[in-house]
C-alpha cells in the first residue's frame, strides 16, 4: 500500500458490524500494534495498554466469569450472556485500556485523550492489515469481575472493546459533514465580544 493509499483508508474507515469466522493470525495480530508509536503521549506516559483475547480463551474467560460471580457480586446489570456477546462477535478482542501515571503532572484527561488515540490507532491498523474494527464500551467496561479476569490494577479502567477480525459487513453511517458546524473561524470582531467584561 502507498502513502496516498495508506491515507484514503484512514479517510475511508468505517466500523465492521459482522465478521467472519475465520481466525487472525499471530503474525498479523502483532502488526496491530506497531503503529503506537506514532500516538501524541504527553511526557511519554504512555497511559494505555491492550489485553488480546483469542477467541481460543472465550470459553475460558467465561467460565471464570461464571465461577468468579458465584463468589463475588458485580453491578446487577452485567450478565455473563453479555460477556458472552461482546466475545463472540469477532474471533478475536482487544481491550484497550486506560492506565494513568497521576504522578508525573500530566492530567487525567491529557492521558485519556492519549488513550483514545491509541485504542483508535489500533482500529485504524486492523483496517489497514485488511481486518475490521468494532470499538464498543458499555456497562461491561465496569465490571469488577472482567477487570479482575484481566488483571487491571485499581487506577486503570477498560475505555474500549476492539472487536477484530476479516470484515464481512461495514457500517453504512453517512459521512457528509458539514465543516462549519464544527468549525468557527475566530475573529476579534466577532459580535459577541462586544459589551461583555473580561
Ligand atoms: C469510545 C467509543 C465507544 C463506543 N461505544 C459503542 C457502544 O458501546 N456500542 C455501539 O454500538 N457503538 C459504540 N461506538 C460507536 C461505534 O464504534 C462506531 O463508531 C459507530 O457504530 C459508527 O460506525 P463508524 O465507526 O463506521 O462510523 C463507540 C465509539 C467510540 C469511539
């Protein structure tokens, strides 16, 4: 892929919404992450990291949920069908994780924003490597039984689900945007300055 290739994918992504089956290899699932480099990380914190699951350990991971919430209680929301679910739509899961240094005066949203693009650049690699990307958050991103499972530490926090995997389906949101309804060009004349107090 060439340079103008490589930034029309970016132009162009869109979330998968179904996958195929078939698994990812090993090989491609390192390529996910060799572009993280490329993240803007105030002070070098570099306050995220990822949990790849196979969909080999699916049946594991839900067992310990199963054998976990007969001791411990999670919010009463989260059930292991919904575990289930979000596992099963891809063979292959990323959980991205926010995970702060609050002792280098960087702030806590410097380091989420961090975060975010990380978890994007992940997505945005799987399209370029030919897979699909599903980012999906939701009560399950709280549960004390997953972060648990996974071993987060108490300062971290689960900010996406990343659902990889060959794309059979793509979203079909509409793309049109209109600029200037997000974009305002600032001037000094602009009226509402006039007769406030600074
Ligand atoms: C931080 C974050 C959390 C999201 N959480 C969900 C979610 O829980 N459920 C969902 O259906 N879409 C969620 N989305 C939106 C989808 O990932 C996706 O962006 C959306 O369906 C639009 O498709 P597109 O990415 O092709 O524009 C989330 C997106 C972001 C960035």
């Amino acid at each position: 892929m060439n340079n103008i290739e490589v930034i029309m994918n970016i132009c162009d992504r869109r979330s998968a919404i179904k996958f195929y089956d078939s698994p990812v290899p090993d090989e491609i699932q390192d390529n996910l992450f060799e572009f993280l480099s490329s993240v803007p990380d105030h002070k070098s914190l570099r306050p995220w990291r990822f949990v790849v699951i196979d969909v080999s350990s699916y049946d594991d991971i839900c067992a310990r949920y199963r054998k976990l919430a007969g001791i411990q209680c999670d919010l009463p929301s989260i059930s292991i069908d919904m575990l289930n679910r979000k596992l099963r739509r891809s063979p292959l899961i990323v959980i991205a994780i926010l995970s702060p240094d609050m002792n280098k005066k960087v702030s806590y949203q410097d380091q989420i924003i961090s975060a975010g693009i990380a978890a994007y650049t992940v997505s945005i690699s799987a399209m370029t490597l030919g897979l699909g990307c599903f980012w999906s958050t939701g009560i399950l991103t709280k549960s004390k039984i997953l972060k648990n499972i996974i071993n987060l530490d108490s300062g971290e926090e689960i900010i996406g689900f990343l659902n990889i995997g060959f794309p059979m389906l793509l979203s079909e949101r509409d793309r049109n945007i209109k600029i200037n309804d997000f974009v305002e060009y600032f001037s000094l004349t602009t009226e509402s300055c006039y007769g406030e107090e600074i």
